[in-house]
C-alpha cells in the first residue's frame, strides 16, 4: 500500500472525490483560490477559468445588487457561519437553486484568513415543493370558493318583511374554510327556512360534503315542507352515503338547525 505523501495530498483526494457538492476557497478578499471538481460539475466552469475570480460570480445579479452577497460573507466573518439557501448562476448563465453553508476561516489569533463554501444542487426538490405549493394554493382557493357559496347571503328585498343579519366568525384562520354554512331559502308560497350547520373537518372535503348536505335539504323541505321529515330523510341520505361512498370519510356527523318561518 502506498501512503499518502501529505496532509495536502489526502485533503485534495477529498476534495475531489466529493462531486454532489460544490466545494470552493475563497482567500479574505473573496477571489476563489481553491475549486473541486463538484463545483465544475455543478457550476460548469473548469478549475484554471475560475481561481482568481471574485465569488459574486455565481451569485445572481439581484443578489449583487440587493446586498444578500455582501451580507452573506460579512455575516460569515461576524459570526463564523452563515446558511446559504437561494438561487446561483452557472457558467452559461442558468440559474439552479442551492443550498449550503459558507463558513469563515480564521487563524490562532481570530485573523481573517478565507471563507469556505459548500453548496448543493437542489433545483428539482425546489421545482417539486413549489409545484406542491401551488397544488396546494388551488386546492385552497377551490375550498375558499365552495365555501362562501355556502355562506352566501340572499339580496336584502327577497323576503319582504324578513331581516336576516348574518354573522359568521371561524375559531382560526385555519377554520374558515371547512363544513361551516347557513341558509335562506323559500320553502312555499309564504314560508321560509333557516338553516344553520356545520359538518365535521375542514378544507374541500368538508365543504363538498356540506354543500350535499345544504343543496339535499332544500330539496327535502320543497317536496315536504315539514320540519321532522325533511331531517329524517336527510339523515338517511347521509348514513346511506356513509355506507355507498367508500371515498367518504367514515364516522362524519352533521350538526343542523332548522327552522321554519312564516
């Protein structure tokens, strides 16, 4: 077995054979002095094009400009560390999203000697979560639309003679979309019916099932405008729909006030 020559020697082998990750050596003025064949791979320039060049180089313009190089290194040297997590440049131009740490190297006397910067290619991990974020702000705004509807108010001259003032309030932010709903609507000639309820959960699933719950009862009421009826044959619909639908959520409840006005 041949030993290793140096330190120096066993150092550069590592370098070397770390090629998922960028690893570069700045001196104190931030020229790049050192470049292992990770950051070639990741960044695209070869090792002779690059030592010598200021760092700013795989920071993007904006981050140029808005100072977050400047405060990335000068919080580096304050503080011995500072966490890297934002869009860099490659060679060619095309941006990729990378995650590191830059890292302050300092001698016995706490003198400034470089900095050293590790940083990873995480472009499609960032391209996934933003895809599930924006899966996610859809499915919000679809839940956030069905459940207003479920919370409309009927124009103030429907009902002459009737004032209905509504107030709905939900326990968290979390809450507003969810099984939440209120109703008006004529039941007969000079009857109307209120209706107040709340189905178990939250988000989309909550307010689908509500709205079967709210659209089911109107339809109850106006083929028999009695009370006791309508919410018996409501409470069939939905355990039948607990038993038929084997998407739905098992062990859901409705709780449901109606009333009928004259």
């Amino acid at each position: 077995m041949t030993p290793f020559a140096s330190d120096a020697e066993q150092f550069h082998l590592l370098l070397e054979a770390v090629t998922d990750y960028a690893i570069l050596f700045t001196d104190a003025e931030r020229r790049i002095v050192t470049w292992n064949t990770g950051a070639e791979h990741i960044l695209g320039w070869a090792e002779n094009d690059i030592l010598g060049q200021d760092a700013r180089v795989i920071f993007t313009s904006e981050d140029r400009d808005n100072g977050a190089f400047e405060n990335e290194f000068t919080t580096a040297a304050a503080v011995g560390r500072a966490d890297d997590e934002r869009w860099h440049i490659r060679k060619d131009g095309s941006l990729f999203w990378a995650s590191g740490i830059l890292t302050a190297l300092k001698d016995e006397s706490d003198g400034l000697r470089g900095y050293c910067k590790i940083l990873r290619d995480l472009t499609e991990r960032k391209r996934w979560e933003d895809e599930l974020q924006a899966a996610n702000d859809r499915h919000r705004y679809v839940a956030d639309t069905l459940q207003k509807s479920l919370l409309m108010m009927p124009p103030p001259d429907v009902f002459p003679g009737i004032i209905v003032k509504p107030l709905y309030q939900s326990a968290s932010d979390d809450a507003l979309v969810g099984g939440d709903f209120f109703d008006i609507f004529a039941v007969e000639e000079n009857q109307i019916a209120l209706v107040v309820g709340d189905a178990t959960g939250k988000g989309i699933e909550a307010s689908t099932y509500t709205a079967e719950v709210k659209f089911a009862l109107r339809a109850f009421l106006r083929e028999n405008p009695q009370p006791a009826t309508a919410l018996k044959r409501l409470n069939v619909f939905l355990t039948e729909k607990e038993r038929l639908d084997p998407f739905h959520r098992a062990g859901s409840y409705v709780a449901l006030s109606l009333s009928l006005v004259n």
